[in-house]
C-alpha cells in the first residue's frame, strides 16, 4: 500500500449556495490526491498519455460526514489500496484540519491503450515502481 496527503484550500466556485463543497467537486479532489500520489511514485499522468496509456475512471463510490466550507483547508489522503492488476483501486479520506472526517471514497480506474482503446494489464514499468509497496 501507498499513501499520499495533498491540501486543498476550498475556492469559492466548487461550493454551492450555501457555502459547502459541491459534491460534484470531490472528484476532482479526489483526482489531484491520486495524480499527487502517482507523482510520488515518480510518474505523471502526462507521461503515461505521452507513453500511449489512459486511465479513465470505471467506478466512484463516496459517502459524506460532514461539509466542506468555502476557503477550509481540507487533507485528501489517498492511497493505493491493491497491486494493480488491469486496474487501480484507490481509497480516500478527507479530512478537515482538526482531522474530523469530511468523506470517504473509492475509484477503480482501468488501463486503457490509448490507440486501440482497449483494456489492458497495467504496464511493466508501472508494477515496477509499485511492487515495493505490494
């Protein structure tokens, strides 16, 4: 398992009416703690694209505790939770700066060729950089 907690001030444009995070923005959260934790790892999304593989969401799973505030500071730990196989299982928590939990998630994005657009096992140099973790 790896892990990676990146902060994110809350911009008044992701909140709805009455100042809480959207819901729709904690994908996008969730997105910058994975992309943070790849970056971790050494890897970008940009390389993997440039290097003909996608990542395309398959499935989200979020369940809400309490909101997020228009400028809060809120800690997306997100974290690898499985050897990747054709595809990547992510958990989060986002946590307030008093460590009071916000939400809990769950992706699975797959590997795709970006050519063919097909599924396909997670690329060698990728289960190298994380077979230290599994």
């Amino acid at each position: 398992m790896i892990s990676n907690e990146t902060r994110i001030r809350v911009r008044y444009g992701e909140t709805d009416r009455m100042g809480y995070l959207h819901h729709g923005s904690y994908a996008l959260y969730f997105e910058a703690g994975r992309t943070e934790l790849l970056r971790q790892l050494g890897l970008t999304y940009r390389q993997l694209e440039d290097d003909g593989i996608l990542l395309p969401v398959r499935e989200m799973k979020i369940e809400y505790f309490l909101p997020a505030l228009y400028d809060d500071e809120v800690v997306v730990k997100s974290t690898l939770i499985k050897e990747p196989s054709a595809r990547l299982e992510f958990d989060y928590d986002i946590k307030d700066l008093n460590n009071n939990l916000l939400c809990k998630a769950q992706t699975t994005l797959v590997f795709v060729d970006a050519t063919s657009r097909r599924a396909m096992r997670a690329p060698d140099f990728f289960m190298e950089l994380v077979s230290k973790y599994f």
